[in-house]
C-alpha cells in the first residue's frame, strides 16, 4: 500500500490510535470497500448502497435531489449528495466525523474531510471507484484511491459470508477450497 501525504500532526495521531489496541470502525463510505458491497439500488430521488460484512449490514443513502446541508452533524456516514457524468455516479461526501480510521494502517482523518467517489461500470463484470480524499486538517494535498471490484456472473447468486467450518466463501479466498465451485467474475 502507499502512503498516503500525512502530515506531521495526523503522523502522531495514527502512532498512538494504532498502540492504543481499540479497535476503530469503518463508515460506509470507507465500508464501501468493493467486496462488501451487495446492492445498489438506483432511485429517481436517492441512491441507497447496501453493505454486508459478515452479518453487520448498513444502508448508505445517497441524495440525488439535494445539496449538503449548511449545518452538517459529522456523523460516521456523513451527508452523501449524488449525480450522474454520463455513466459515472458521481458521489460528494461531507459531515463525517474523526472517530474512525481511513484504512486498517489507523490513518486518522478530520471532520474536514471530504470525498468525492466516481462509480464507473467499465464493462458487464466490473465496477470501479475512484476516491479523491481532501482533508487539509490530516494530508498535505488531496489524493485519488481507486478500487476495482469483480461483479458476479450472469445468473450467480449472492451469498452470505461467514467465516466458520463449511465456508461457501473459500472458493474466493482459499486456493485449497473444498467448498463447490460459485460462478464468479474471472
């Protein structure tokens, strides 16, 4: 992984987050880690993600009709806005709160930090996103992150995770699996 333009402040801040054992959640937005992306549903007036990640599911809403709110509580999700490039949904992210980290490296962030995500469907079986992350309380100068992620096949079937005895995952993350074969994206 590379590393991402800290600065002398947020070098210390991931220092002690990543000696102090606690563990620190992901938001949707970063929970938008392309393997824990099940759904997305595309409404006229919202955009809702739906996330799963070994049973702990969350909805992120993206407003289509709307503008960021002047009063924004920071919260985990933040206030996401949307519109379409084209193909692109177009995705800007503000509001979110400073109390998880960007990556499991504990890059720390501020509530200054906004996102903005580009969501191209590049042919049938992939999604890309590219992330600009700003935040000049944590980084020396804005940066893009991109992530690709494989769609299932035509006519596979989403499955549950579960990481215990029997995993129907293992054909993804085991070279040894004895699990049967699921159609995946090759």
């Amino acid at each position: 992984m590379a590393a991402f333009p800290l600065n002398a402040d947020a070098k210390a801040v991931q220092a002690k987050q990543l000696g102090d054992g606690l563990c620190y959640v992901e938001p949707a937005p970063f929970g938008a880690i392309l393997d824990e992306l099940r759904t997305i549903e595309v409404g006229k007036d919202q955009v809702v993600m739906n996330f799963d990640n070994t049973g702990d599911r969350a909805d992120r809403i993206i407003h289509m009709t709307a503008k960021h709110p002047a009063d924004v509580k920071p919260s985990h999700q933040g206030h996401s806005i949307g519109r379409w490039d084209g193909d692109t949904l177009v995705v800007d992210t503000v509001g979110l709160n400073d109390r998880f980290w960007l990556d499991s490296a504990g890059t720390p962030h501020t509530e200054q930090l906004h996102l903005v995500e580009r969501y191209t469907r590049t042919d049938y079986n992939t999604l890309q996103r590219v992330v600009t992350i700003d935040d000049p309380g944590t980084f020396t100068k804005p940066f893009d992150v991109t992530y690709t992620a494989k769609l299932g096949e035509p006519n596979s079937e989403i499955i549950e995770y579960f990481c215990i005895e029997n995993n129907q995952w293992g054909d993804r993350t085991n070279a040894n699996a004895t699990a049967p074969s699921i159609p995946v994206a090759k």
